[in-house]
C-alpha cells in the first residue's frame, strides 16, 4: 500500500485490452494541474449567457466508463466514479489577457489539420481574449532553442488562409531538446502560455517542460493538442487529421482496386500509416468496401502453413481472381525488424523504434510464394503515406481542430497545465498529460471495430 492507502500498480504492457486499461485509472488520475486562483473576470462572460460558461471548480464532468455494467462491478455511484472535467469556457481566468504572451509549437510527422491548429488558436487568442502577443516557435521543440530560428510573430491576418494548405506554416522537427533552455527562451520572451501540438513523443516532452518550469518555480501553462495521425493516443475518442487520412487513404484503396481487377490474379497491395496501432487501415478498409485483406500490427502476421495469410490470398485468388490488400506500416515486424550493431533495434530522432518495410517484405513474399507455385501474377504496391500526411484538413476535420484550439485556449486561460483538450463519450475534456501517455491507444480486437472489418473483409480472424 502507498502513503493512500492505495495498492501497488501492476506493471502496464500493450497487451491490456481497453476496457482493462479503464479499470486500471482512479480518480485520482484524472485531476487537473493547476497554476492558481483564478481572479480575473473572463472575458467571454459579457459575450455568452451565464449557462455557457463553467464556474472555476465546478464545471461538469464526464465519467470515464459510461456503461451502468461498469458502474456496477466498480460498486461505484457516479459522483465516486473517476471521470474527467469538462472542457470549455470559465467565468474566471487566470491570466491578465492583455498582459499575458502566448506560443505555439508543432512537433513531429505531419498530419492534416496542423494549420487549422494553429488559426484556431490564434484567432481563439486574438478575438475571444484579446491576447496580443503570440509567438510561432519553428520547426518543433528546435524553435525553443538557441539552435532554432527566431520565432514568428502570429496575428489574424497571417493565419488566415492557412487552413487551406496541408503541413505546418511553422513547420517542425523530431527529437528532444534541451528542457532548460526552453524554459529558459519562454521567460526571456515573456510567454506564460505554450500550446503544444504533437504526438506521444511531443507530449512526453511538453511534460519534461512542465517539470522544468515547477522546478524554477515559474506561472506558465502547458496545454496539449494532440496531434496523431494513426488515432493512437489513450483516453481521447479521436485525434484531428485522422479522419482527413483515412479519407485520403479511400482514394487509394479504389485505386488499387482498380488495378487489381484489370489484370487477372491481380493484387493490389497499399501500406497505410500505424506504427502500433491500426486504425487508419481498419476505417479505410471499411469506407472503401474494396479490401479483401486487412493486416494490423495487433493481430500477428504468419504468412506461410494452411491457415496463414498466402494460403488465404491464394484461395481469394482462385475464387475471384484479384484481391486488395491493405496493410499498416507496422504490422509483421516480426517478419522484417531492421536491428542495429550487437542486434539492437534501431531508433530514430524521437526514440522510436525503426520499423522494417513491412510493404516490400509482403510484396517480395506474395511474388516468390506464387511463382514457385507457377501461377501468374500482376501485383501493383502503393505506398501513399506521405502523399496522405500532407493533405489539407477535410471539412469534418476542420471543424473538429477548431473546436480542440478554442478549447485548449479556455483551458490555458483559466491556468490549466499538464494537460490535453481530447473528446471522450463525444465530449470535450481536459486530459492529464501523464494519464494520456501511459498506455498507447490500440485496436482491440476483441471489440466491434475489427469484427467489423473481419465481417466486411470474410478474412480470418487471426492467422496460424
């Protein structure tokens, strides 16, 4: 037992399926950081009706299960049950709006929807608080340091059009720097608020700044937008981007279909982004109703033997005489880890994993398994992942960004930090750093997505 009266926790693994993730947080994980006392009027109150805004302390909350099963094994009423407070607008805030400096900072791969971030924010700080002063940091966490190139100056006029490009206007980077010296930049420039928009890396990082600053003993908030193209951090429905990926990832789909029934035994191979998760493959697959086979990192990939994936894919063939397959980039890696000196996985400038090129390892695979065979084959292999990532936000996504951005400047605000601004039951809410970043977000597999994607495909449940 802790100084609680709490019991020890079980060391977490990837293994845990969600619902028992969700049983593993308390109450007590779910309490929001904050600066202080919130004196300040806020300013929306003279624009919105008093029921709009939530009184400091005291706004609504959003339980963590919603299920009354749930409830009832926990032995739980709902005031008892952990849950998280709802986002949105404070009667008091924390910050003088006309004294305060704000920064943006993007980090990590490129996803759509970044710009649309970035306006949200400016516009949510310009016109709803009359902030003035708002840095743009360039090219991720580099821009908070000495290395980096000197911040841009963001007004309305500047963000205006962005939302119509893909990327970041500005721009980003991979890789850790230096927590000191970006303090050390935030309180020579003067800003109190940083809005950090980025992956798990990113927000792992946002969470060594916010040690630093209590270290020193400084106001500034830390506020996250999570930025995730494979839909993979925990406790958060949906990241922006996603839904603009899969939706873009369709088109491809259609197109490898295409190809695939032009020839015969056609097959049409399209790798997808998810490092460890595979949400983008199972919603593309199902938008698309084209694809025959989905492979995803949390199902284990064995190709050869009867109830493996090549005696799937040959079936498939004799019957129809083309398939589409689509697989996501981290899938089978068991199949083709690319290891370092002392066979040690190589890492990147994030510290992730270097996947092996699960794409050219099925295609080389699929090619040699069907030539021994002796049977002809036509397979076309698309690899769109960068084409997706820097596509423009699709409507949904739009209005999807701008509600994260205004809410994570209500938050800030109100001296809220440590903390991200995710939908959870369809609702806004604030989010722990640290309860965000201790599980990764998965498919579980034995839940309605991948039985609807094994339903739509007629694949095998697993492969053996």
């Amino acid at each position: 037992m802790d100084a609680a009266g709490r019991s020890p926790r079980k060391t977490l693994t990837l293994t845990l399926t969600e619902p028992e993730r969700t049983q593993r947080v308390e109450a007590s994980d779910l309490v929001i950081k904050t600066l202080g006392a919130c004196r300040q009027p806020s300013p929306l109150g003279a624009r919105f009706d008093a029921a709009v805004m939530h009184r400091v302390g005291e706004a609504d909350r959003v339980l963590l299960e919603d299920q009354r099963s749930v409830l009832a094994e926990r032995a739980a009423s709902a005031s008892e049950a952990p849950s998280f407070e709802l986002a949105g607008p404070r009667d008091k805030i924390f910050f003088d709006p006309l004294a305060v400096r704000a920064g943006i900072v993007t980090c990590g791969g490129l996803c759509p929807g970044l710009n649309n971030v970035i306006r949200g924010l400016v516009l949510e700080l310009r016109h709803a608080y009359g902030v003035r002063d708002i840095f743009g940091f360039r090219y991720g966490f580099e821009g908070l340091t000495k290395r980096g190139l000197p911040p841009l100056r963001l007004q309305p006029e500047l963000v205006a059009d962005i939302h119509q490009q893909g990327g970041t206007m500005l721009g980003t980077s991979r890789g850790g720097q230096d927590p000191a010296e970006m303090v050390d930049t935030l309180i020579s420039l003067g800003v109190r608020v940083l809005f950090v928009v980025g992956g798990d890396g990113t927000l792992r990082g946002a969470m060594k700044l916010v040690a630093e600053i209590e270290r020193r003993g400084a106001a500034i908030a830390v506020v996250g937008i999570p930025k995730t193209i494979d839909n993979d951090i925990h406790f958060i429905d949906r990241s922006f981007g996603f839904e603009s990926a899969f939706a873009a990832a369709v088109e491809v789909i259609r197109s490898a279909h295409t190809e695939a029934k032009g020839a015969r035994n056609g097959v049409g191979l399209v790798k997808l982004m998810g490092r460890h998760s595979g949400f983008i493959a199972c919603h593309a697959a199902l938008a698309s109703t084209d694809v025959n086979f989905v492979l995803i990192p949390e199902v284990r990939l064995a190709l050869d033997g009867e109830r493996g994936f090549l005696a799937a894919l040959e079936r498939r063939l004799a019957e129809r005489a083309h398939a589409v397959v689509v697989v996501a980039e981290g899938a089978g890696q068991e199949l083709c880890a690319e290891l370092g000196p002392g066979g040690v996985p190589q890492t990147d400038a994030s510290g992730n994993v270097r996947l092996g090129d699960i794409g050219h390892v099925l295609r080389d695979r699929i090619t040699q398994h069907f030539a021994k065979k002796g049977t002809e084959l036509t397979l076309k292999y698309i690899d769109p992942s960068y084409q997706i990532r820097s596509v423009p936000a699709s409507p949904g996504d739009s209005v999807f960004c701008w509600n994260m951005a205004r809410n994570a400047v209500h938050a800030a605000m109100a001296g809220n930090t440590e903390m991200l601004i995710g939908r959870w039951h369809g609702r806004f809410v604030h989010v722990p750093l640290p309860l965000a970043t201790r599980f990764r977000r998965e498919v579980d597999v034995a839940e309605d997505l991948w039985m609807s994607v094994i339903e739509s495909t007629g694949q095998p449940v697993a492969w053996t």
